[in-house]
C-alpha cells in the first residue's frame, strides 16, 4: 500500500482507516514505506506536522499544561475570552499611580495593592517551557557480525537529563550491513549532541561512529 499524495483530504482519511489495525504502512517493522509516507504528509502540512510533533513531546506533561482559551463563535458576537479579559486586566494596572503630589494615604494604600496584583499574576504565569529539539541519529555498527541488539541496549543505557528515546529502525547500507537510525528529544539547554554522541561512541566493541541525519526546533 502506498500512501504519497496527501493534497486531497480523502487520503488522510484513506491512510487513517488503513491504520486502524496496523501499527507500520508495510509489515511489522518500520520501513521506508513509513518514511514515505511520513515525508509526503510533512510535505504537503509542514505546520501540523510541525505542530504535532511539538505537542507530541509533552505527552508526559499533558495532564500538567494550563488551560487554553475557547474558540469564539464569531468575531462580532462573542464575549472576550476569560484570557483577555486577564490581559486587559494587566493593561489596567497603573505602576505608578496618580503623578499628584498630594497623594494621600488611601491612594497610596490602592497602588501598593494594584501592584500586589499585578506581580501575582505574572508569578501565576509561570516560566516559558525548555526549548527542545528532535533529533534523528544514524548509528553505525563496525561489520555485518556485530551484534545489533546489544548494540541498541547499549545506546539506550546511556541516560542525560532532558534526554528521551524515541522510535528506532534498521536500515540497510550494504553488503549485509545495518545501521541503527533513531529518534530522540532533547531540551537543548541541558543536553550536549557532542557529548551524547561521544557517550554512545564509548561503545566500541559496536559502534563505529555516529551522524546527526536530522534536527528540527520543536
């Protein structure tokens, strides 16, 4: 089954159905049909796709993520959204109250308090999430002889912080020989591929080198 041409809304629904009781588009394993296919739909929704595997990487922090506004019904007639209306709040705040020199007390008290509120709702917004990227690594083995299982137990023993391991497949470079390519997230403030690469290269009884195939800003 192929699956290339995504300009028309019914082969996203063609490959969703086709999907329902099959895990990859040829086979039991990942192949380059999957590749493929993959390709072609990023081709045609780069932005959802961009989109999709953003969210995608949160998936353990979905239950954790604040609130988003509401669609509106129109433009014309529907009410501000409650995150709006916060905004509209802040405009509001005066951080400097009245330039009168005779400020009394009780103008005083009042600014003191707008600005109270004022700092307890930027503390509620909290920080911005870690900037993260997702990465394809190609991993190659010394010789068809090398022992490829043990070879990606290894890999996957090899733990940083704001480092996940994603989906994996073997693909074949010649004359018997597979080279591991692999998906990871990482948070890039935390996470070297310098040394994640030199880590996994540590490994030399299997692995010959490694190669950043792919990488994008998530």
């Amino acid at each position: 089954m192929s699956f290339s041409d995504f300009s028309k809304v019914e082969s996203i629904k063609s490959l969703n159905d086709f999907l329902a009781d099959k895990s990859y588009i040829d086979g039991s394993k990942p192949t380059q049909a999957d590749v493929t296919t993959y390709k072609a739909f990023q081709k045609e929704y780069p932005q959802f796709t961009r989109w999709f595997n953003h969210i995608a990487s949160f998936t353990e922090e979905f239950n954790d993520l604040p609130a988003g506004n509401a669609p509106a019904a129109s433009k014309s007639a529907a009410a501000p959204s409650k995150a709006a209306a916060a905004e509209e709040d802040e405009d509001d705040v005066d951080l400097f109250g009245s330039d009168d020199e005779d400020v009394d007390e009780e103008a005083e008290k009042l600014k003191q308090q707008r600005l109270a509120e004022y700092a307890a709702k930027k503390a509620a917004k909290g920080p911005k999430p870690a900037a993260k990227s997702i990465v394809t690594l190609d991993v190659k083995p010394w010789d068809d002889e090398t022992d490829l299982d043990q070879l990606l137990a290894n890999l996957k023993a090899v733990e940083m912080e704001g480092l996940t391991w994603g989906a994996h497949q073997w693909i074949p470079v010649g004359y018997g020989i597979k080279k591991l390519q692999i998906n990871l997230v990482v948070e890039d403030a935390l996470v070297s591929l310098d040394d994640l690469q030199a880590a996994i290269e540590e490994d030399e009884d299997h692995v010959q080198s490694t190669d950043i195939a792919a990488m994008q800003k998530l």
